[in-house]
C-alpha cells in the first residue's frame, strides 16, 4: 500500500526511534509514504540523520532549522552549521528563524516593537543562508510571520529581497482557517507565477484547514504542511475511528479496551496485523501508526476532490465546519475576484483573529 498525493502532501514528524522499532512508514513498514519532518533541533546530532534513519533517496525529507531553540551566542556560525547538516540530509529545508511568537508551539504574539527586531534579526540569518548555501539540490523556503495582517505584510516585504526557492508560513495555531487564508490569499496574489514553487505550512494545520492548503496546492509546484494530528491520538491514547466526523474510543492503560480481545474496527494494514485491541495498545507505536494511516485517509480524500471540483470540496469543507467551508468559499473568491475585493468582502472574518497582542518575552 503506498500513498502518492498530488495538491497537498502531508510530512509527519519523524522519531528516529520508529526506524529501529520496525515502525517507519518511510521504509514500507505496515504502509509506504516517503513524507517527513524532522527539526534541526532534534536531528543535527546525527551527522548523516537520513542515512541513519535510512529514509529514501526519492522521498521528500523536510528539515526545519530550529529557530529560536538553538539560537546560541555564536549564531552566526550556528546558522551555517545548520545549513550544512540541512544540505547533506533534506530534500526541502526552512530557513533560520527567531519567531515572533511568545511560546513555540505557536500561542502568543509579540508586541509590535519586539515583532520588528524578531524580524530584523530573521532577516540577517535567511541573508547568511542566502550567501552561504552550497548545494543546489536543497530547496531552501523562507519562512513567513505575522498573526495578522499588518505583521505579515511587513515581514513579507522585509524579506522581499532574501532570493529562496520558496515560501513558508507559519499560522498560529487555531481552528480558525481564516489566517491561513488570509496568508494564501496574499501570496497567490503577490507571487508571479514563476515565483509559485514551493510552499510549506508549518506546524498546526488542523483538518479545518485541509480544503483551503489542498486548493492553494493547485498553484504551486508542491505542497507540503505539517501537523501534530496523529500523534495527539498517541499522547491522550485515543484510537481515532475517523477523523471526519471525529470518532475516537478511549484505549488509556485503565480502559476496558486496552486489555480487550475484541477485534479492531479498521481494515488498515496496521490493524490488520494487530488484530486486537491488547495486541494493538501493547506495542506503544501501532497506535500513532494507525491514527497517522486514517488520518492519510482523510488528506487522500480531500486531495483527490480538489480535482473531482470544487463543489465537491466545498462540501467536504462544509463536512469538517460550517468555518472550514467559508474559508475555502474566501479563498476562491481571492483567485477568481483579487485579493484587494475578498479582503474587503471577508474583512470581519479577517479581522477576527488580529486579536491585542500580548506583550512578547525579550530574546
Ligand atoms: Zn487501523
């Protein structure tokens, strides 16, 4: 069973331990799909960390930096060893951020002030980036901030002139798709076409937003986003069921079902060989293995009905909510009517997450 997209191509974080346990998906265990994401944070350790997880030369690796979790005092040597530790492992690779955001996994903004000196800063690194790459072959993506609309049309314009082979936006995280279109929408439409390459959106991407990534995919060369989805399943021990409706039943160590010999309601390759709840919930990753092979399901789905139509994609958006299905009908009419005229239609729904920013910790 291999898993090929074509409009939007999910990366999901990659454990090296999952290689040595028989678990890498990378590598044809249970399921083929030669997507992934590792942080430099986590990965630059292993001087040749795809070899060491043996991921395939034809698979796409995305290697993000780091950012501001390995911003040191000698960063700008820190940044070139990063880069170079990106060149020799990834296929697709972010540039050196120090992000406006107040806490990493996404919450909080920084005060306006603080925004500008985290982008300068950021703008110095993606220039040492700029001159210092020596293989072609990687493609390095400029990463894009800004919660709301004056921080990202500041950021993108600072970085106007750091030449990359693409783009990154990085939305807070939120249930909200209106942010993400609100970025998309500005990018399709200051991108020259030349210009639509790559794209990757970065941590978050919850499925309300799955519609509005898999239609901005058609216009550029490829697409790729991470998400945290399947592995929340792993941390809070859920079995997802389905991801559209969500269903889920509870396989926590005191649950009846983790001990049951009840048979397993899928028919995927993992469930297949485990069979049973206890033979499923006593190996630790069966469990990502499968939230990660449903939710593929869901994002197979939604990538194939980009090109069935868009009146089939908008009733899967309408499926996940009534905000998923508006967001997607924003972004359309962003393509077909410019931007300047759905940021006027739209701009309540705009506005809605440009929320008072919260006062940023000092780097
Ligand atoms: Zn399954």
């Amino acid at each position: 069973m291999e898993f090929e997209f074509k409009h939007l191509h999910y990366t999901p974080v990659i454990l090296p331990e999952l290689e040595r346990a028989g678990f890498s998906w990378w590598n044809k265990h249970f399921f083929h799909y030669k997507y992934g994401l590792i942080s430099a944070y986590y990965g630059i350790y292993d001087f040749n960390f795809r070899e060491k997880i043996k991921f395939p030369k034809d698979g796409i690796l995305v290697a993000d930096s780091g950012g501001l979790q390995s911003l040191t005092q000698n960063w700008q040597e820190e940044v070139i060893k990063i880069l170079r530790w990106q060149e020799r492992n990834a296929d697709i690779a972010l540039t050196f951020d120090i992000t406006p955001k107040v806490n990493l996994i996404g919450g909080g903004v920084c005060n306006w002030d603080e925004f500008k000196r985290r982008c300068e800063l950021s703008y110095r690194c993606y220039k040492i980036m700029e001159r210092n790459r020596e293989n072609d072959g990687l493609k390095l993506l400029k990463v894009l901030h800004g919660s709301d609309a004056k921080r990202f049309t500041y950021w993108f314009k600072r970085m106007e002139d750091v030449k990359m082979d693409g783009v990154c936006i990085s939305p807070t995280i939120s249930k909200d798709p209106f942010q993400v279109v609100f970025q998309l929408a500005y990018l399709l439409d200051r991108l020259e076409d030349e210009e639509r390459t790559y794209l990757h959106i970065l941590v978050g991407s919850p499925r309300e937003m799955l519609p509005v990534i898999a239609y901005a995919g058609k216009f550029f060369k490829l697409t790729t986003f991470d998400s945290s989805t399947p592995y929340v399943g792993q941390k809070f021990r859920e079995y997802i069921v389905s991801f559209n409706p969500r269903i889920k039943l509870n396989v926590k160590r005191d649950s009846k079902l983790s001990t049951s010999d009840a048979e397993l309601p899928c028919n995927c390759p993992v469930c297949r060989k485990f069979r049973t709840f206890k033979n499923l919930t006593i190996s630790y990753y069966g469990l990502t293995l499968h939230n990660l092979y449903k939710y593929l399901e869901l994002v197979y789905l939604i990538d194939k009905a980009t090109d069935i139509g868009e009146d089939f994609l908008l009733k899967l958006a309408e499926q996940i909510s009534d905000q998923s299905r508006k967001a997607l009908e924003a972004l359309i009419y962003s393509v077909e009517e410019g931007f300047e005229k759905c940021y006027k239609k739209y701009y309540t729904e705009f506005m809605r997450y440009a929320s008072i920013p919260r006062q940023g910790k000092l780097l």
